[in-house]
C-alpha cells in the first residue's frame, strides 16, 4: 500500500460491475484473486462508461475495487467484489452495472500505483 487513510464520507453510491465468489483460497481456479482478475481484465467498458457521467462524478475519480460481505454466512462463504468508481449518492446506475449504495460514515481508503502507473483506490 503507497497510502493509506480513513476518511468520514458523504454518502456515496459505488457503481460498476460485481461477481461474488465463496471465499475459498484453496482453489486456485476460483480463489477470489483469479476471480478479480478476471473482472479487471474486462474493465474497458466499465470506466469507459461511468467516465461519461461527468455530472455525477464524486471526488474519488479513481479506478476502484469494493469487497462487501453481505452474502457470507457459515454456509456459502459468499464475498463480494465490485471493479468501478464511487459515485453521487443520487447516480442512475447504467443497464448492465450494479451498485452498493454507501452511507455517510467512515471509509478506509488505501491506494496503490498500478503497473501502467494510473493511481487505483
């Protein structure tokens, strides 16, 4: 991590594409990281597409990635991960993308320069 800070937050709405895989580190064919990357090879038309919502760029302009856990139980082990951008708390989600709406509170923002040297949240 290049830096690392935890910041309160407006609301903001998380927007782009999800996958959700059993968090299972054993399986190199579905452990969440081969699952990740998967995601960000296709990220082209997700940024290409919240790039475009200028109106309701939020000051994070970042490429970002969001773990949610609101699908794990003891059961499925399910975690979440979406690849996009934070958003205004009031941005109409694209057809195709999914969101996570986040309330007012605390964020812990870490940042990390990527290989073709663009900063990642």
């Amino acid at each position: 991590m290049d830096k690392f800070e935890i910041t309160k937050n407006e609301p903001y709405k998380f927007i782009g594409k999800a996958v959700f895989v059993r968090n299972d580190w054993s399986n190199p064919y579905i452990e969440p990281a081969h699952v990740q990357g998967q995601l960000w090879r296709a990220k082209d038309w997700i940024f290409d597409t919240l790039d475009k919502m200028t109106d309701y760029a939020d000051d994070m302009p970042y490429a970002a990635s969001l773990y949610t856990w609101e699908r794990y139980d003891e059961k499925n082990k399910l975690v979440g991960y979406i690849l996009g951008r934070f958003m205004k708390a009031n941005c109409p989600v694209p057809d195709g993308m999914d969101y996570y709406d986040i309330p007012e509170g605390y964020i812990t923002k870490g940042w990390k320069e990527c290989p073709v040297g663009k900063p990642y949240v």
